[in-house]
C-alpha cells in the first residue's frame, strides 16, 4: 500500500535542536482551594467573547486572581458587554481591541499577559495562538486549533523556539476510564469510536450563532470538527505517548441534508436551497495507529439524530455510552452474566479519579454563555493549575495539533476516493518515550 504524503516540508525544516521539554501539568495537585488561591494575579486577555467566549470570560470572572485587562471583539455588542461584566466583577475596565479581524495582534503585542484565551471563528484560532507565543504569552483555544497541516507544523515549531504553548488547553484528560485502563480493568486498548454527532442544521442557519459552522460546510467535504471526540481518544489510546497515528482513510456520503433544511424551513428561492454543497451528509474515518489500535471517528451534523455512541474495547471488556443508554460495560470473567452489558456505575464510581475526586469547587452564580453550568469547570482548574505553576497544560501542543490536524488530512482522503494518506508525527520520534497521561499523574 502507498500512502499519499500530506506535506512537503522536509524533516530537518522542522526540528529545533534548542528544543527541550516544559514540565506537563500531569502530575497530581492540591486541592481546588489551593490551586484557585492565587500569590499573584493571573492577567488573561480574551479574543473572541461571543456564545463560547462569554461562557469563559464568565468562568474566569469568578475565580479570584485572576485579571483580565484586554477584550477583542469585532462585534461591538459581544465587546461591550463583556466590558461591563469585567467592571461589575469589580475589576478595573478593560483595554478594547476593535480594530478589525486582526486587532488581537495589537492586543498580543501590547499587553503584559500570561495567557490569550481564544474564542473566535475557526480560521483565527492559529493567527491568535501564533500573534501570542510570538509575544511572550501561552494561548489557549476553543476547537479546532488549526485548519492545515502547514499550520500545524507551525505552532509546532514556534512552541519549541519561544517556549510558549498554543494548545486545546481546556480539555479534560483524566477521568474515570483513563484510571481504569491504568490499573488494566480492560486489558490492551484495541478500538475506540466516537465522533461528533450532533444536529447542527438550525445553528448553521442561524445568523445570530455561528453561521460560518454553514460555510465550512458549503466549501469543504470531511471530518471538520474532530477534537471534541479525539481529545477523549488520545489518553485512551496513548496517542503520543507510547503510541501515534500512523495513517487514516476517510470517506463521505452524498450532499443533500443542508439542501433538504433551507428549501422546507424558508422556501426554494433560498440561496442554499439549491447551492452545491461539498461537505458529506456523513463522513466516516478510521485511523490506525503504530502499535495496531483502531480508532473509528464519525461527523454528522447535517442529518436528525439524538447524540451519538461512543465505544471503546479492549482486550478484557468493552464499555459503551450514549444518548438514552447510559453507560453499559462488559468485563470478561468479572461481568455477573457471560455476554450480557451491566450498569458501568459501579465501576465508575470505584475507579473515580483520585484527581477528579478532590475536585470540590465553590457554587457560584449560574454562568452566563454558551455551556451555563454553577461551578468552576474542571477544565479551567486545570489550566490555573498549568499557568499558576508555569506548566504544560494536560492537553499539550503535540497533543492539541493531533487532534486538529485529522481535519485536513481527512478533506485530502476524502478528495482522493478514500486514499490513505499518512499521518505527521509532530513529536519528531519522542512518543515513544513520552509518559502516558496517567504515568504523569500517578508519577507526582
């Protein structure tokens, strides 16, 4: 078989011989209490405060020591009101950054920050991760990180010359499931799959949400929104650390869904009720890694459906969950009946993260924004973890770019009928040295 290569960037073009590893956030921490108590002010800076960049500038507003200086916005209603939450919050007003789609560059160059919290459409991800680290300040983004290999290659690279992370910094690596395959409750990972299921027609024609989730899918055709899914397979599977992606191949059923929705919800005169659409109905990838592990990745955001199933099975059991079936388990020898599912409560409730475990935040106002919510999410205490004590966010750079980049690589399978194409190894040969997320943890 012949993989269809996906850059042309030789090898040594990538590789800094100056780099060498930041600590990892992996290792275990204090209690919430302890991480939130801050010695010195925390200063974020906010690109992108609409749905999903309210919801965190609410998050971080509520946690003491933590300043927030400067919002860029170029809606002046989103920028605006989150300049009065910032002085109802109590703190001093802060800078606007209003000048066009580029005016984070300023904000990244003017101010004294410790992190850049990103929250824009999807093709200013990487600028704004880029204009931070290039400024002396880590950056943290909402999915995906990037939209191109070439990108990809690029934070990367600017990481281990300046020492500053661009990552999916707020997604949660330890859990129930990681601690279970710690202690070996299923054996040998063979397969995972999951995926982005999830309704999306309304959204996509709303102008006041996110209208250009409609133009990705007017103009591109594979999986566009991987992360939500992979950034749970990555700690399952050990991707990067002890394992890796090795190639993919990714193929998507037929466009009429999104023409369907416009023609019967606002009439056949609709621009889109006749539009050619590139983006699949479904699209189904599966990547295989080094080691022989098996991850089935799925995208539909154009068809009706509840939420989908996600399943992962190893070599002593299998655990499955879902909308509207819970969470169900199978262990081979320990499950009551041969062949049958059990409840996974028990199980999940035994094998609960230690570090999960101790997670008690203070309740709190309802959180206003895209996700709501009456705590501190465990994500950001993860990251005030990782930016209190200058460490790598759980989620790393390596990590984070792996996720994003299944994007592009997919669209180029998908245009070739289903070719294989190769998968970059971003960590230059060090996953197989890299401690999984677990070894990390249990290793503090």
């Amino acid at each position: 078989m012949t993989l269809a290569h996906n850059s042309n960037r030789s090898f040594s073009a990538r590789v800094n011989k100056n780099y060498s590893p930041r600590p990892h956030a992996g290792q275990q921490a204090g209690g919430a209490q302890d991480v939130f108590s801050l010695e010195k002010p925390l200063r974020l800076g906010f690109v992108g405060i609409g749905d999903q960049g309210s919801w965190h500038l609410d998050i971080a507003l509520g946690i003491p020591g933590i300043e927030v200086p400067a919002l860029c916005d170029v809606d002046p209603h989103y920028l605006h009101r989150g300049k009065r939450w910032v002085e109802e919050s109590g703190r001093p007003t802060p800078r606007l950054y209003d000048r066009g789609k580029t005016d984070f560059e300023r904000l990244c160059a003017e101010e004294e920050l410790d992190a850049v919290i990103c929250a824009t459409s999807w093709e200013w991800h990487t600028p704004v991760l880029l204009a931070a680290m290039r400024n002396d300040k880590h950056g943290v983004s909402e999915v995906p990180l990037c939209q191109t290999v070439d990108e990809a290659w690029e934070l990367v690279e600017t990481f281990e010359k300046t020492g500053k992370y661009g990552t999916l910094g707020f997604k949660n690596v330890h859990n129930a499931l990681t601690n279970m395959i710690y202690h070996g409750v299923f054996g040998d990972i063979i397969h995972f799959e999951s995926g982005y299921i999830h309704d999306l027609r309304l959204v996509k024609f709303d102008p006041e949400r996110e209208p250009w989730r409609l133009q990705h899918s007017a103009d591109r055709n594979g999986n566009l929104y991987p992360d939500h899914p992979t950034a749970r397979a990555i700690p399952l599977m050990d991707i990067n650390h002890g394992d890796r992606f090795e190639y993919l191949v990714s193929l998507s059923a037929g466009a009429q869904m999104l023409n369907a929705y416009a023609a019967h919800y606002f009439g056949g005169e609709h621009p889109f009720a006749t539009r050619e659409m590139k983006q699949g109905d479904y699209n189904a990838t599966l990547l295989r890694t080094v080691n022989g592990k098996m991850y089935t990745l799925n995208f539909d955001t154009n068809t009706p459906h509840p939420r989908g199933i996600t399943r992962m099975q190893g070599s002593k059991g299998v655990v499955i969950s879902g909308s509207g079936i819970g969470q169900r388990i199978y262990l081979d020898g320990v499950s009551p009946e041969e062949h049958q599912w059990e409840d996974a409560e028990p199980y999940y409730e035994k094998y609960e993260h230690p570090d999960r475990k101790q997670y008690i935040p203070p309740e709190r106002d309802a959180l206003r924004g895209h996700s709501g919510g009456s705590q501190t999410p465990y994500r950001w205490y993860r990251l005030i973890r990782a930016l209190k004590d200058d460490l790598v966010t759980d989620f790393d750079v390596y990590d984070s770019v792996t996720s994003s980049v299944i994007s592009p690589l997919t669209e180029q399978s998908v245009a070739q009928g289903g070719e294989p194409v190769e998968f970059p190894d971003f960590t230059k040969g060090r996953w197989k040295s890299r401690p999984t997320f677990e070894q990390q943890y249990y290793k503090g």
